[in-house]
C-alpha cells in the first residue's frame, strides 16, 4: 500500500470514492471542485493505493484558531472503497494525516462525521484511533 498526493489525473477515481461515501457527482464536477481545492495550500488531498490501484481518500483543511495562537486541522473526507476495507488502509491515510498536520503546527485535528445508522462503523473507527465526541454539529443550507 502507498499513500501520495491526489492529481487531476485522479478524478475518476475521487469522483467514483466519493460516490462510495453516498455523495454521488459527476466525473465534471468533481473535476471543478478538485481544481479549486488544489489551487489553496491550507488544502491537503491524499490517496491510498493498493497495488496500483487508488483505494482510498482523505481530504484535510487547515484552519486557524481564533480562541487561541495555532491552527488545527479538519479532515474533511475520509473514505475507502468498500471492497479493501478492513485492511489497514484507512488507519494509514488517518496516520499520513496527522503526520501532515503536525509538519504543518497544527496542535489538534477533528472532523464531522454524520450521525446516521451507516456511520456507526466509521465512528467505532475514528473513537479506535484515539478521537473522542465533543460536539454537536448544526448545518443550513443557503440555497
């Protein structure tokens, strides 16, 4: 397994990894957004690969306190194909994030993760690696 920087030449294989985490898009759209996340360096996208092929994803931005000196780090995408899960390569990509994050001063890292009956697996995954619930998450949509 190797872990390396997502490129535009990997769309596909986001577009199709994000539809494996219940965000269908297209291969066009995915290509816009990817774009935009690659032209800001507070952005961070990591792929998985398993023998030769891109398995897995994470996504992590890089923000700053205003509570206190530092900047901390979000993981904003976290996901393996379902076909390689359980094989340690999640626990990689979430051990190359927080590598990323410390190289980068960041002091913590957290994420969201959706409190729906097909997250209970990915939160027995993120209390496993040493992340605890703090909050409650609101959203609204502007649109």
């Amino acid at each position: 397994m190797e872990i390396r920087d997502a490129t535009l030449n990997d769309i596909n294989e986001l577009t199709f990894l994000m539809e494996q985490l219940g965000y269908p898009t297209t291969i066009e759209n995915m290509e816009t957004r990817f774009k935009n996340i690659e032209l800001n360096p507070d952005y961070k996208t990591l792929l998985a690969t398993f023998d030769g092929k891109v398995v897995g994803m994470i996504g992590l931005l890089k923000g700053y306190y205003y509570e206190m000196e530092g900047c901390y780090v979000r993981i904003v995408v976290l996901v393996v194909n379902s076909s390689y899960r359980s094989k340690g390569i999640g626990k990689k990509l979430i051990a190359e994030a927080e590598n990323w994050s410390r190289k980068n001063g960041a002091t913590g890292i957290g994420l969201n993760s959706g409190n729906r009956p097909e997250r209970v697996n990915a939160h027995k995954f993120y209390k496993n690696r040493g992340y605890v619930e703090k909050s409650i998450g609101f959203a609204k949509g502007l649109i």
